[in-house]
C-alpha cells in the first residue's frame, strides 16, 4: 500500500461509504459498511474479504497489530487505501471505531440447502424489525443461543451499520437468509419439515408450558410496536407468550427472543419432553 493516498481513489470510496448508509446504497453498491479494526478483523477471521478497506494515516503508527491486518486483506485481494484522519473521522462522525473502515461485498442468497442445517435446528425469523440496532443484537442472541441461522424480513436489515455494529461481529459467523416479504415464510418452512412458534405479547400458550417438538423449529418475533402481521401469527404451528408482570405491557423484542431461545436451549440439554417434565427425545 503506498504511504501517499490517491485522492481520486480513496475518496470515491469513502463516498461509497456514505452511499452505504441508505438500504438502496447498498443494494446498488452490492457492499456494506464495517467500522473498526476488530470488526474487520473478525469479518476476515470468518472468511469474507473486504472490498476496499480504509484507514487513517495515523493508525498505522499507533496500533501495530494495524499493520498485519492491511497486508492479511491485501494477501486475499481487498484494496487498501490510507487517508488522512480528518477525512476518516469526519465520515464516521467522530466515531474511534470509523479511523478503520471496510466496504464489504453483500453475500449472494443462500440457497436452501446452504442455509438448512442437515440435521436440524433452531432458526430465529426477524420480521419486520425496523430498528437497526435491534436486529444487530438479535443476530447476536441467536448466534450465543446456537440458532443455526436467522431469516431477516421485510424491513429487517442485517447489513445497516449500526445493525452490523451492534452484532459485534455475529452476522459474519450466522447464515443469514432475506425475505422481502413475510407472505411465502410459513410455506417455505414448512417445506423444509420446519415448525414455527410465533411469539405473542397476549393471547399464546405460557411459554414455559408450551408444546413443541424437538425438531427442526423457527421462532418468529415481530415488530417492536405491533408485534407479528396477524396473517403470520395465525399461519403458525403454534403461538406462545412469555408471562409478564401485571405493570408491563411487553418484553423488548432481544429480551422476549434471548428468554425463547434460553427454553429452547434447556429443553434439548436436559431432555425435557413436550411438557417440560423430563422425558425423551427424538
């Protein structure tokens, strides 16, 4: 990498960082945004190189470990642009992180045998999740719950930034499918022989004493407002409600989806049958 930027090519990607921040800029760019050394570094641990990665001139001579990461995705064919850290800084608003930043290529649609596990598995299905910070740590819950993969749908956007940032990284080790709409979900699951649990904030079986199967299984969580599309909820195999207490109204969806996936977690390790009482499986 030359220590002397070229400005004509530098900038044009920071200008594609800009394009970035919108859902249409990523789709026409085919790349999204990555704030941080340790992010990209986690994203090139799990195998996905950089389109373009920028970094602030001073960063090289203030964090060595800088250095082995500049020449690890040139290796793999990224393109590395150094540029003044006012011009960084500037870009990620003041954010430390923004002093390192990557354009990384959207992944193709997973193909259904890609994306199912052959085995079986819990999957988490994000619809209509619209604050991108939400999404980012329900992609992280679900790769700490083990899920297998989570479907992002409607307007539920893995790759916004601060989506992306608030993974810490888990989108890149998650297989992520997208839906532009939730009207051929059920069908597409249960196809794969999948058995979905809507979560409800009134109205469903108390989830500590719900039936399921300890099979193939999605749960569904909604909207942070209006919770799941009604033709969604009553498509489902099955509905569930955690129990509140009488001064709440509802959990925050990471939280009713962290104490779901926890369940799902504790009746498999323990063997608990579909009542929750001990029993076998399979």
């Amino acid at each position: 990498m030359s220590s002397k930027p070229d400005p004509n090519h530098y900038r044009q990607v920071i200008e594609d960082v800009r394009r970035s921040a919108t859902r249409r800029g990523r789709e026409a760019l085919g790349a999204f945004a990555v704030e941080g050394r340790r992010l990209v570094e986690r994203g090139v641990r799990a195998g996905w190189v950089p389109r373009d990665l920028l970094v602030a001139s001073g960063e090289r001579s203030r964090t060595p470990e800088v250095e082995s990461l500049l020449e690890r995705v040139a290796a793999l064919g990224g393109r590395c642009h150094e540029v003044p850290d006012g011009e960084l800084t500037q870009l990620a608003e003041g954010r430390r992180a923004g002093l390192i930043s990557a354009l990384f290529p959207l992944p193709e649609p997973l193909a259904p045998s890609a994306f199912w596990a052959p085995k079986g598995g819990v999957y988490l299905v994000l619809v209509d999740v619209v604050e991108p910070g939400n999404v980012g740590a329900l992609i992280r819950t679900a790769l700490a719950s083990g899920a297998c993969g989570a479907i992002c749908v409607g307007d539920s956007d893995p790759f916004h930034s601060k989506a992306v940032r608030t993974s810490l990284g888990s989108l890149f080790k998650l297989p992520l499918a997208r839906l532009a709409s939730g009207d051929a979900l059920i069908g597409a699951l249960r196809e794969q022989g999948v058995h979905s649990v809507a979560t409800v904030a009134r109205g469903g079986v108390p989830l500590d004493r719900a039936l399921w199967p300890s099979g193939d299984l999605a749960l569904l969580v909604g909207n942070e407002g209006v919770g799941l599309p009604d033709r969604l909820r009553d498509a489902a195999d099955q509905r569930v409600t955690i129990e509140l207490s009488t001064q709440a109204d509802s959990f925050c969806v990471n939280a009713a989806a962290a104490v779901c996936l926890y369940e799902v977690q504790r009746r498999r390790r323990f063997e608990l049958d579909f009542d929750g009482g001990p029993g076998e499986t399979g």
